[in-house]
C-alpha cells in the first residue's frame, strides 16, 4: 500500500485531495433535478476531513419514525460498505502491473451511500449533502449545499459577482458531461443554479477552485482544464446509475 499523505484519510488510505478529484469527476457536472430537502434526505452524507458533508436529516428522521426503518438504514450502511471496499481495490490494483484492464463498477446507490456515511470525514467543510445521478450520453447530475458565505468572503468582489448578493447555506445543481480517455477527464458543464436560479459556470468554477485546494495544491482544481485521474486510472465508463472505473 502506498504511503498515505499529509492530508490522507484513515481508513481508505486514499489521500483526500485525490478521493476529491475522483468524486470531483464524477459529482462536479450537476444536476438539473429541483432540489428539495425531503430528496436530499438531511445530513448523512460523507465528509472529507476538512471540506463536504452529508445527506437530510429531515428524511432520516422521518424513516426512523416508520417500521422498516432500520432495515433501510443496514441497507444503505451496506451499499457505503460495498463502495469503500471497491475503493480499496482500485488503490490495490494501481500497485500491481496488469496485462488486462483491470474494471471496478461503482453503482450510483454505493456512491451516494458512501458520501452520506464512511466519505463524511473526507469532504471539505462548507459542503454538505452531496448527491450525484448518472445518466446516459455521459451525463452526470449532481448536488450539494453549499457554504456561500465561506465563498462570499474569501475575496472582494465587484457589484457584478453573483456571489456578492448570495450567502449562508443553499443548495447549488450542475448538470454537464464526463468525457475521459488516457488517464484524463474532461468535464462539459452545461448549467449550474443557485437554490433554482441559473448562475454563470464561472460561479462553478470558482467554488471547485475554493473546496478542492489544500497545502499540497493551493490554486485548487480547474474544471476548464482536463482533470489527471489518480491511481492509474485511464478512463471512466459511464452508464445510467454506475461508474466503471478502467485500470
């Protein structure tokens, strides 16, 4: 196993600048479904040390209240369980030289099962109840709830930035294409919105800059820039509701 890194995760072993650029890939293309508390279920996503967290509270609590409760809770612990052992695959598999490609599947009910519990440490603060749906042609919706104020305050901002009149916690949808060949992605943004309302892409990458830097990449990612894939991952095979991550 390789040695963790500064800002690496117990239990993964993944370093978390690149579990974020994973999640990154797959979560930073949105999603164009209206938001709503109920859907994102509260606060049970995943959490990298330092920067995203989880999933509604209000649905959780509303579940735990209706027989059966429990057993859907075992079942989505199970689906995060399922995807970090996959996770631990794929970081076993960049360690061994293969003559075939090497194919993990993530299913879309394991990723979002992992972010809303095993990943919470692992998302930085200021982003909470992340939430992704992949579809066909390469598409990726995703979601989460963002920190506005931690964004607003970071720099001054002229009477023209969008993000000069928004603030505290609402929820931010992008929607847009994952492209990747030879150890790259490529994101295709089409949309993002604010609580609803359409905002320029920049207001996007803007926000991914600020969530994903750390001591190690202080400038952050860039989505207009074609995204390295870690751990010897050469492409991502999207499909609707799975990920199949090609070694």
């Amino acid at each position: 196993m390789p040695a963790r890194s500064s800002d690496g995760e117990k239990g993964t072993g993944w370093p978390r600048s690149s579990i974020l650029d994973v999640a990154l890939v797959l979560t930073s293309a949105g999603s164009r479904l209206p938001y709503t508390r109920d859907m994102r279920g509260g606060r049970a996503l995943p959490q990298p040390a330092g920067r995203l967290r989880p999933l509604g509270t209000a649905l959780l609590l509303v579940l735990l209240s209706v027989p059966g409760a429990a057993q859907l809770s075992d079942l989505a612990q199970a689906a995060g369980v399922r995807l970090e052992a996959k996770l631990t695959k794929i970081l076993d598999f960049s360690q061994v030289e293969g003559l075939e490609p090497r194919l993990t599947v993530l299913e879309e009910d394991e990723i979002n099962a992992y972010l809303a519990q095993q990943g919470v440490p692992l998302l930085p603060e200021g982003l909470t109840q992340p939430e992704l749906t992949i579809g066909d042609d390469d598409r990726v919706d995703a979601a989460v709830v963002v920190d506005l104020d931690r964004i607003r305050e970071s720099r001054s901002r002229s009477w023209l930035d969008p993000l000069q009149y928004l603030g505290g916690l609402l929820p931010i949808t992008a929607s847009g294409r994952v492209r990747s060949a030879d150890g790259l992605a490529h994101l295709e943004i089409d949309s993002v919105a604010i609580d609803g309302v359409p905002v320029p892409i920049s207001v996007l990458r803007e926000l991914v800059q600020h969530y994903t830097r750390t001591l190690d990449h202080p400038s952050g990612t860039r989505i207009d820039e074609p995204l390295p894939l870690p751990y010897g991952i050469v492409g991502l095979r999207l499909a609707p509701g799975r990920a199949v991550v090609v070694q």
